[in-house]
C-alpha cells in the first residue's frame, strides 16, 4: 500500500515540476525537448537491452500517427499551455476526468457493455468537476484565459484517452512492445513540438538555457521520475495489484499536487477542490465496485501500456 502512495505521489510530482517548467520556459519548446530525450532513452533501451529492432512496417504508419499526433504531440503540448494558467494541483484533478472518458471510448468504439453501476459512476463523476470548474481559483485573473485553459485541459485528457485506440492496435495486433511504441511515439511528438515551437513561440538562447536552474531541474527530473521511475515502479505494482486497484488510487493524486503546489510554488485552492475531489473518488469506486468485487484480474498489454503511460505523465 505504501509503495501505491508513493507512485502516485511522485506522480502528483510531475504537474508540479510541469507548472515550474512552464513558467522558465515557453510551454510548447519545453514539450519537444523533454519528449526527444525521453524517446531517445527508451528507444536505446528497446535497441540496447531488448535487441529488438526499429522498425515501422508500412501499414503501421496509420497507427504510430495517432500515438505521435493523439497521445504524444496533441495530449502534452494542450497540457502544458494550460498549466501556464492553472495551478498543478487543477491540472492533476482534471486529469482524474482519463476513467471516464476511456470508458466512453471503449464504449463507442470497441462495443464494451458498461453496467448500470458504471453509468452512475461515470454520472457523478462527470457533474463532481462542476464545482471545481466553476470556483477553484487560476493563476490568471482573467476569467475568458482560465476557461480558455480548463477546455485546453480537457482536450488534452481526451487526445490521451483517444490515443489508448492506437495503442491497443499497435501492441494486440501488430506485437509491439508499449515501451517501443511510446518511444516512436515520443521522439517524433517532440520534434513535431520543436517546429511547432520555432514558428509560434520565442526561444530562449542556449548560453541562458543551460544555465537556467528551474528548467534545467524540472527538465531532468520529469524525465528521471516521470519516464523512468515511475514507469518502472508501476509495472513492478502490477505483479502484486490489479490496473482496476492501481486507477482507484489514482484518485489520491491532486491531493499529494495540493500538498506539493503549496510547498514548492506557494498555490492554494478552495475548500470546492476537495468536494470535487472527493466526489470523483465516490464514481471511481462506483464505476469500479464489479471489477473490486472480482479481486485481482488479469491484465492484457494495452491495458498496462495505458496505465504505465498514465503513471508515467
């Protein structure tokens, strides 16, 4: 149980290093570096230590665009532009918003039948982020920006959800492992976020950058805690928990943000944050009471991708 908590308290780590790193550096130019260099580790890591090669065969090329333009470029660039407005602690809560919208996904797409019990689920926690919406607190005063940013958030947990259909393809029926594909996915998410960067942000000068403390630190740290601590911590919980256990207790995440926003950078939120987040707590445990009925379950490989890169944000 201590070593969940510690998942997701490092975890809750990775939206506040975000909201410091967006505040050193432009947004976009953050994601396309930090995204190269993650790539670049787990690419050497499948080439080194796993001796698999690195290839992408033709009718792939459909799917590894969805991980590049879903899960990579459009999720974390939509993220980290909206973090220049609202607090970590905010960000981390929406994002809670992942279990429900995937279900909707599998729902639409994949034909899952969802119990009545899950509708309610799904039903509350929906209408819990109304409060918080609605009163939390932003960084920016101007009301038009922080809608501007809350929408932004909520595209970025849908572009991540919607990227689980890519992932599931590319590991059920095309066999390769997650960590390749998030890779692919990383190092071309974050090229694509340098062009982007170059046309639409200033960049800082290099002799500046490298000396840059905040960007340097949240730079190497989201790296190391959210790329490969946190990665590997999660697949070590997997052999002892299920996925469904795991995601429940992702809801204690924008509790440990709060904890760490207010120690690190000072942010607060209002008494509404934590109605909210515990309501979304309430449809977790609703949406999820079949599966908890049933123990540990078994996993297939897109389940664990999905939830590591969850882990891994």
């Amino acid at each position: 149980m201590i070593l969940i908590l510690t998942l997701y308290a490092l975890f809750a780590t990775t939206f506040i290093l975000g909201r410091e790193a967006v505040l050193a550096v432009p947004p976009i130019f953050f994601i396309g570096i930090r995204m190269i260099l993650a790539g670049i580790v787990l690419l050497a890591f499948v080439r080194i230590r796993k001796k698999e090669p690195l290839i992408i065969k033709r009718q792939e090329l459909f799917w590894f665009a969805g991980i590049v333009l879903f899960h990579i470029y459009g999720s974390y660039v939509l993220e980290f532009v909206g973090l220049q407005y609202l607090t970590g602690a905010k960000v981390s809560l929406l994002y809670n918003l992942a279990p429900f919208i995937t279900a909707l996904f599998a729902y639409l797409f994949f034909k899952e039948i969802l119990s009545i019990r899950k509708w309610i689920g799904l039903a509350i926690g929906f209408l819990a982020f109304i409060p918080v919406l609605i009163t939390e607190p932003s960084i920016h005063e101007a009301v038009t920006e922080n809608t501007y940013a809350e929408i932004l958030l909520i595209l970025s947990v849908t572009a991540s959800c919607a990227g689980w259909i890519f992932m599931k393809k590319l590991i059920t029926d095309y066999k390769h492992s997650y960590v390749f594909v998030n890779g692919i996915g990383m190092f071309l998410g974050g090229c694509i976020a340098l062009v982007h960067s170059y046309f639409f942000e200033t960049w800082p000068a290099v002799n500046t950058l490298m000396t840059n403390v905040p960007f340097v630190r949240s730079l190497l740290l989201l790296i190391l805690i959210g790329n490969i601590i946190c990665y590997n911590l999660y697949g070590k919980l997997l052999h002892k928990y299920s996925t469904t256990t795991l995601s429940f207790f992702g809801a204690s995440t924008p509790l440990f943000a709060v904890i760490f926003g207010w120690l690190w950078l000072g942010e607060t939120v209002s008494p509404w944050f934590y109605v909210t987040a515990v309501l979304v707590g309430v449809g977790l445990y609703i949406f999820y009471k079949d599966e908890l009925q049933n123990g540990i379950i078994v996993t297939n490989d897109s389940t664990v991708a999905s939830q590591e890169e969850d882990a891994a944000r």
